[in-house]
C-alpha cells in the first residue's frame, strides 16, 4: 500500500472522507451534520481534506459496510483527489476495514481510530497517555485477524516469537497483558484520586465539574475563573487531563472547579471507559456546569449529544447550571433572554472576554446554597478547630465570645452539618 502514518509524513495525509448513512439510523443528525463534524476531526489530526462523499445505505453489506458499487466510487474518488487515506465516519469491522483498504489501496479507517489518533497526539500527562493506549488497544484486539498488524505505530512493540506460538498469539497475547497492567495502574491513579476527593470532602468544599462538547470553551472558562493557565486553541479534544482548581466566589465561599476531557456526538464506548478515572471527578462533583457553544449552527445537537454521555455516566439528574459560551460571537442576540427562560438555571457568557460572568458567579451561589445549612451553636473553648472550620469554609453571620464558649451563627456545607449537630442552640 502506498500509505504510512501521519507521524511518519512530512507533508500532511491527503484524506477522503466518507460518510455512511445506515437506514435505520435514529439519530437526529444529518449526514450533513456528520460530514462537517468528520471533517472538523480530520483537521484536528492536521491532515488535508481533499474530498468527501456521503451514502444512503439500505443494507449493511458484512463484507465492506457499503457494497461493491460504492466502493469503486471511492477508488475513483481515490484517483481523481490522490488522496492515500480514507476516512469513514461509520465504525468498521475488523474483516471490513481490510477488504476495503484491498480493493481501494489505500488506507483506511473509521471515526473512533480517527479520535484515537488526536487523543494520542493530545495526551501529555502520564495517566493521559495510558487512558489514550488502553482505548487503541481495546480498539485493535478484536481486530488482529489476519491483518498482521505492527503494535510499533501504537508505541508497544512485539518481541521475538514463543516456541509453537504464531504472530498473532503472540500478538494477542502481549496486547492483552498490556491491557491488563494499564488497567491496573489506571486503578492506582483512581485511588489516588479518589483520596484527594476525600479530603475536599471533609473540607467541605463543594466541587464543579465543568462538562461540555469537546471546544465548546470549558478551558478558557476555567482559566478565567481561577487564573490556571491551561493551555487552549481553537479545536477537538485539545484538553484531556482532568485539571482541579480553587477559586474564591464574589460571597467569599471557597470551591473547586474541575475541567474535564471533552464529549462528543457518538463517542466511542470504549473511550468513555478508558478515562473512566477522570470522569469520576463529573461523578463525584455536588454541581455540574455545562458549557455550550451558543455560536453554534448545530448546539442544540451538541447539548443533546453531552445529555447522552451525562445520562451513560448515570448523572443526568444531578445539579446542572447549563452555561450558553461565546456569546461574544454572536450576531443578533435578541432572541437569548426568551431562550434562558426553557432552563431552570442557565446563563449567557463570554469567558474570552468575561462578559456575564457576574450572573454566572450569582447562579452557582444560589445553586450551592441549597447545598448548605444555617447554623447557630455554642462552640465550646477548647475546640477551636470547629471554630476555623466554620470560618474557612462556611459563611459566617455572627460571632459572640463568652468566658465557656464561642457563639456561631453561620451557614456550613450540609455535609459538615453533622459535627454541629450536638451543639445547636434549641
């Protein structure tokens, strides 16, 4: 074949897209919907996109997805764009991927290893990069069939064959220890973060996850709120490691604000399960923030799309201010303020230029006292650290001194309600 990988070129893949649209098909999205997003992934990857073709598909054919037909369609297309990779926005079978890359000579491969590709050029942390190697690994073992494939190009290499043992037992056999000792250290990093989460817990500091579709602005929003520095560009995918900050709100309450690895329309199941160890922080958070793009031509999609994602890591119903972004690029927005009216919590921003961010820090204050508690105890002298506590992490109201104890009306996070229990004031 006349191919090699992207990181092995000095000039950019020249690439044909391929959207393939299954009758069936319940989604709401169009293959003009599909085309525009495939093609937003293909330039992640820095690839040059040199032409696109889209397919109503009656029947699934099991040999090539397509049929023969419109297979011969794409080598044509092939020849006329020299294009030396095609790019199918449907998932391929193993036994598929390789009777197409046959017959078109060239290589080929679907939307998931297309995301893989620019999670892998994207992990830079240590836990990023072992999320990002277990999904492609996942993604390859029931595909080794008969490919003979080189685990070199995925940054694991195989060693000198067993005695009686083929390539691809040896293969299969080292891909799936891989997988097992990356699970493995997965594990160890969610352990740890796990204890970390537990010691804002009993801070009782409240933590918000930023969620939203991948380049809807959750990046640039944390960075405005607590100054982290985190890098951004205009882009799919380009934050993969969970990143946790303190910030201060305007009524001096103390929270935490996590940035998480984007979503997006249809994202692969075994992504969701790889970087499982950073989307607990979404799990675990007592406030969700949901960024979207209002600039959007599509963002009602796009919402729906991280709906879904919400509702798989079993969260939907959690706590959630949607957060409208980019309004800065916005025409006309007369219509905005009816719109907010749909949503029980929802505010319009800018976090490139701080525009509303006003209204957001009064929703997430009014959000988040709901999660708290009015308290007015006697605080015994001799425990002073109940006294801090009340102090660092509540919002206090009152404070009277006598010669026994400290008198405090505060309100404190429900979930250190429970050590003022015993002191309350009948």
């Amino acid at each position: 074949m006349k191919n090699e990988y992207l990181n092995n070129q000095e000039v950019p893949e020249r690439v044909l897209v391929v959207v393939a649209d299954l009758k069936g098909n319940r989604s709401s999205w169009t293959n003009d919907d599909e085309l525009a997003e495939l093609k937003e992934l293909v330039r992640a990857s820095g690839a040059q996109i040199v032409g696109s073709l889209s397919f109503h598909i009656a029947t699934p054919s099991p040999k090539n997805l397509i049929g023969d037909y419109k297979v011969e369609e794409i080598v044509q297309a092939c020849r006329e764009t020299g294009a030396d990779t095609v790019v199918f926005s449907h998932e391929l079978k193993g036994n598929q991927q390789r009777n197409l890359e046959e017959v078109i000579q060239s290589k080929t491969i679907d939307r998931t290893q297309l995301i893989l590709d620019i999670f892998a050029r994207h992990a830079t942390s240590k836990e990023g990069k072992m999320q990002v190697e277990l999904a492609q690994l996942e993604y390859l073992l029931p595909r080794l069939v008969g490919k003979g494939i080189e685990l070199s190009r995925l940054g694991g290499g195989i060693g000198t064959l067993g005695p009686g043992e083929t390539k691809l037992e040896v293969d299969r056999r080292r891909i799936s220890d891989r997988i097992a000792r990356l699970k493995k250290g997965l594990q160890q990093i969610s352990q740890n973060r796990q204890l970390n989460r537990k010691q804002r817990f009993k801070k009782g500091l409240p933590s918000v996850s930023l969620v939203g579709y991948t380049n809807a602005g959750k990046s640039t929003l944390l960075n405005r709120l607590t100054q982290a520095n985190q890098k951004t560009r205009d882009g799919v995918f380009t934050t993969l490691d969970s990143l946790s900050r303190q910030f201060v709100l305007p009524n001096h309450q103390k929270i935490i604000v996590s940035d998480t690895v984007g979503f997006m329309h249809a994202l692969p199941h075994d992504l969701i399960e790889s970087f499982k160890a950073t989307l607990q922080e979404v799990k675990e958070a007592d406030l969700l923030m949901h960024v979207v793009d209002i600039s959007h031509p599509n963002f009602r999609k796009l919402f729906d799309a991280v709906e879904d994602v919400l509702e798989e890591l079993d969260v939907l119903k959690k706590p959630t201010l949607i957060v409208f972004n980019k309004t800065d690029s916005l025409e006309d927005r007369v219509w905005l303020d009816q719109f907010l009216d749909n949503f029980e919590h929802a505010v319009c921003i800018s976090a490139l230029n701080g525009e509303g961010l006003e209204a957001l820090y009064q929703e997430i204050i009014t959000m988040l006292s709901a999660m708290f508690v009015e308290i007015n105890v006697n605080i015994p002298i001799d425990r002073m650290d109940l006294v801090s506590l009340v102090h660092e992490e509540g919002e206090v109201y009152s404070v009277k001194y006598y010669n026994d104890r400290i008198n405090i009306r505060a309100a404190v996070p429900s979930r250190l309600s429970g050590k003022f229990t015993n002191l309350e004031i009948k």
